[in-house]
C-alpha cells in the first residue's frame, strides 16, 4: 500500500533555510507500506497513484495549508484521509468544525475514553476540536478526554473514510480500529 504524509515546515534558525521534515517514526508505524513523503512546494504536483493519505503533526504553515487543502479536495471520498494531531485539526476546519485553545494539553499523557476503555495517550497539542465538522453526516466522535469538560480526540466518517485522532499513534499509542482498518492495522 502507498501512503503519502504530508510533512513539517522547519525553518532553520540560524539561516533561515526551509526544510521538509518527516518524523521517523512513521518509517516504524508503517514497515509494511510505501511511505511517499509530501513536499511543501506549491511549485511540485500534487501526489498521484496513493492508497491513503494521511495529514501529519506538526504546526500551521500557510504554503502547507495550502498543500492540505488542495490534497482534501482532490482525496476527499476517493481514498481514506487519516488526520493526526494538527491533521485532524485541518480535517475539522475544513469540513465546518471548529478549534479551541486548550491548556495542559501538550508534551503530557492524558486518559481517553474509546470503545468504552480507557487508554493513556501522548498528548502534544494546545488546541482541541470546539464543534465537529457539519459539511457532511454521521461524523462519529470516537474517543473523548476523560476530564470534567471532556473534548473529543477523536473522530471519523465511515462513509468518506476520513477521520483521525489528536494524539500520535506513529509514536506507541493505540489507533482507532474504525481508522486503522485502513492501514491494515
């Protein structure tokens, strides 16, 4: 299967030189699959002949927003699109859901409540799914935080095959088996 994930933008400090950046453990979360990294470069075609795209961590850029949306609009509903982390929150804007700034949320472990267990999870994001996406039906919430004002962490759409989760499953954590399906795991 070939998976293409969508990159970080690191600017050097001392230069200012722009680099694509790809954590490696995703070469271990995916041993079994064609990994095809996804460049930020407005000037490079958009990814062809891909079975899943997925939409990685890391922070808000404007060329890689650009590069995200233009990669939903083409993917949506023709193959799985998995978000992580800053993923699924690209995935949430862009089909009408809405973000929050949250504290205590990042470079920690939290609790998640998903298929009625409960799961510890890295945690490495300061903003948190507000209202889920309303641009289509049946978005299933699939696991909450366990907090006194709960927040969804994580949610897809089944019939569109689009949906992630605010935390790192690359990085030793459990995904979703509605999601995992379609990466074999």
């Amino acid at each position: 299967m070939k998976v293409g994930i969508t990159q970080r933008i690191y600017v050097e400090p001392y230069n200012g030189f722009t680099y694509n950046t790809l954590q490696t453990a995703w070469y271990s979360f995916l041993t079994d699959h064609t990994i095809i990294p996804i460049p930020n470069d407005l000037n490079y075609p958009l990814i062809e002949d891909i079975d899943v795209l997925i939409l990685g961590g890391g922070q808000r850029h404007p060329i890689r927003d650009i590069i995200e949306n233009k990669l939903i609009e083409k993917y949506k509903g023709v193959i799985p699109i998995i978000g992580i982390c800053h993923g699924l929150r690209v995935l949430t804007e862009y089909f009408g859901g809405t973000i929050k700034d949250i504290e205590n949320h990042q470079g920690t472990e939290h609790l998640i409540k998903y298929d009625d267990k409960y799961y510890t999870v890295n945690s490495f994001h300061k903003t948190a799914i507000d209202k889920l996406p309303n641009r289509f039906s049946h978005v299933k919430t699939l696991a909450t935080t366990v907090e006194e004002d709960p927040t969804v962490e994580s949610w897809y759409n089944e019939k569109l095959r689009i949906g992630g989760t605010m935390w790192h499953p690359e990085r030793g954590c459990i995904i979703p088996k509605e999601i995992g399906t379609w990466l074999n795991k």
